[in-house]
C-alpha cells in the first residue's frame, strides 16, 4: 500500500535568510548547501527531514534543535504513529531525483510544496520500516567507510611526495624548473579535446572507439565510457587520442583534476572538455607529473591563473604549456611511481568492494521503495 506524504506528516518552510549563520554558533542552520552551517539559536526542536527546496536538492535527518533557511522544507510526523522517520528520510533519499526533474525555474531550480505532499510511500508496519531503515543505515555506513578508505590511500600518496620532494613552494626548493611544454616530446602533445565542430554528439555509436571524458577522469579511469566512435571517425580525430601513459586533465568544472591513462586502456578519442598531456617519457615519469599537478602549491595556483571564465573555469592551453614544474631526478621520480602503483592495487580493490556495495544499496532501496 502507499500513501501520500501529506496524510503521514505536517511540513512547514524554514523563516531565516542564509545571512543569519554565524560561526561560533552552537546549533545546526539546514540551508540548501549539503553540510549544514551554524547559528547561535533556534526556531525548532524536533526530529524532522529537512529537504532543500532550491539550489542543490538534497535531504537530511535530525533530531534536536536547529533553525532553517527559508527555502528548507521541515517534514514532521504529523502524530498518526504510522511513520518512522529515518525510514521517511531513506524514502526522500531516493526520491530526490524525482524531485530534481519536477524543479522549476531559470538559473536558480527550486520544487514545489506539492511536489513533497504528492509524493507516494510504501507504508509497511513500523517494525518493518525500523528494520528497512536499520539495514540501509548499515550499508550506507558500508559506503562511507569505503569512501574513507580511498580518501586515506590518497592522503597517503601525497604524504609520500611531500617528504620525498618537499615543500615545491619554497623558493629554497633545490629541484630545478622547467616549463611544462618542455618535458613533453612535441609542443603539440598538450592538447584539449576537439572543438564541437569537429564532433558531434549524433556521431557517438553504442560501441567502438572510447571518448573519454570528465566523469572517467573524476574516477581515475574506474568508471567505463558512455559513448564511443566508429574506427573511421576516430581515424579523423586522431590528432586528439589518448594512449597509455598520458596525462588527462578536467578542463572545466573540477579544472585540473587529472587522471593517468591506464597501461591496460586501448587508445581513445578524448572529449571537448578534456586536455591531454603526453610527457617525454625519457624525462620525467607521468605518474610523478600527474601527482606533482595535484599536489604541489606552486603548480596549483599557476592552473587557477591560468584558468578563466565567468560562469565556469577552463582552462588556457597556451598558458598553460607556459607554467613552471619541478623536475627532480629520474631516479627519484621512478621510485616515488613505483610507490604509487603498490598504493593503486590497494584502491582498486577498495574501489570494487565499494561499486559492489552501491549496487547492494541501490538495489535495496529499489527493493523498498521502488
């Protein structure tokens, strides 16, 4: 059986402007942002699911006092008895993407009261929706250990380059500099990804040729292609392939998050949105250069400079070729690679008892609530 939300709960809208925050607050402010701020009193206490009615869509659980922004949807039980609330949050969870596609409005997407009074839940007993909600609260902990695992294998790898190479920021650094373009074997081999001219989303085909693209970079490669060319088109945009070994980097959106193209990869096509970066192997390891873009200050604050745009950031690749990195020894890159590879076995493992334990969640809540 399903009800509507409305027959379960009362839900009011939070009275504060986002400007009423303040840092030395002791209680929690639910804005639309997805952790919450701090305020120094409160409007409510209660146990509640807080849903964020415009900006970033997103739901949380709470139970104590907090005061809302005013656009915060607050759903109480409205006293029937018959909903448990953490349940309710799962549900919301789930729904959330509903709700994201019913979103209105022009730069700023913001729902509806009706959209959350509408919705329709499963309303099984109160002891099954305690155990459904003990259950996705498990893996949903799962998850998060995971993600903390990956996070701890990183944090890992640059304590690792920070003593073996140091602070790359100080002027007292005794590597020695190079521009980027001139630890590359060609000029042309930084090269950002084919002007939309030159490919059109009507060409992709269900298999062939990868294109790769920000989201596969944002995963260092762990995620597979969507879309995919026939060998002729490929053949055409040969001038913009990836092979192993080359240095992918988001050139909008997260800008200069890289990623290094796998060993075990066949050759692709990289997307608009994506810049290669293919280093003269004989010189410097890619990996050491990959990680030295991430992870030294003073290459960092040369991508931001050398990134612009008003409503989204992307990157100059003529000024980018211009910026300085560190070149240490070969020797030294070498070894620091061969640490990171011993590092990478690890996070693949964790990377696949993670993508198992998401299907498990997403399979669960479709089990519950689809």
């Amino acid at each position: 059986m399903k009800v509507k939300i409305e027959n379960l709960t009362k839900i009011k809208t939070g009275k504060l402007d986002a400007n009423a925050s303040s840092e030395d607050g002791r209680y929690p402010f639910f804005t639309c942002s997805r952790e919450p701020l701090k305020i120094s009193t409160y409007s409510y206490d209660c146990e509640c699911v807080l849903v964020a009615g415009n900006g970033d869509l997103n739901v949380k659980y709470y139970n104590g006092k907090f005061d809302a922004y005013q656009r915060t949807y607050i759903i109480e039980d409205n006293g029937s008895g018959k909903l448990y609330m953490p349940y309710l949050y799962y549900f919301m969870e789930g729904y959330i993407e509903e709700l994201r596609k019913q979103a209105i409005g022009g730069v700023i997407k913001y729902i509806k009261l009706r959209n959350l009074t509408d919705a329709l839940i499963k309303l099984p007993s109160i002891d099954e929706q305690k155990t459904i909600a003990y259950i996705l609260e498990k893996t949903s902990q799962l998850l998060e250990m995971r993600k903390k695992e990956i996070n701890s294998l990183d944090n890992l790898i640059k304590a690792r380059f920070v003593e073996m190479f140091g602070d790359l920021a100080n002027p007292e650094c005794l590597w020695g500099k190079s521009k980027l373009v001139d630890v590359c074997a060609d000029k042309d081999d930084i090269k950002c990804g084919p002007f939309g001219t030159q490919l059109n989303k009507d060409e992709y085909v269900e298999s062939g040729i990868a294109v790769w693209e920000i989201p596969q970079i944002n995963a260092a490669f762990l995620t597979k292609p969507t879309h995919f060319l026939t060998e002729e088109k490929a053949e055409q945009l040969k001038a913009y392939t990836i092979i192993p070994g080359d240095i992918a980097m988001s050139r909008k959106g997260n800008v200069g998050k890289c990623a290094l193209f796998p060993n075990n990869y066949q050759k692709g096509i990289i997307h608009s949105d994506v810049l290669r970066i293919r280093v003269d192997c004989k010189r410097v390891n890619p990996l050491f250069i990959m990680c030295q873009l991430h992870f030294s200050g003073a290459v960092t604050r040369q991508i931001e400079l050398v990134s612009s745009g008003a409503i989204m950031a992307g990157v100059n690749v003529t000024k980018l070729k211009q910026i300085y990195i560190h070149v240490p020894p070969i020797e030294l890159q070498n070894q620091f690679a061969d640490f990171v590879c011993a590092i990478d076995k690890s996070k693949v493992a964790v990377q696949k008892a993670l993508d198992e334990t998401q299907k498990l969640f997403d399979s669960l809540m479709q089990q519950y609530f689809g």
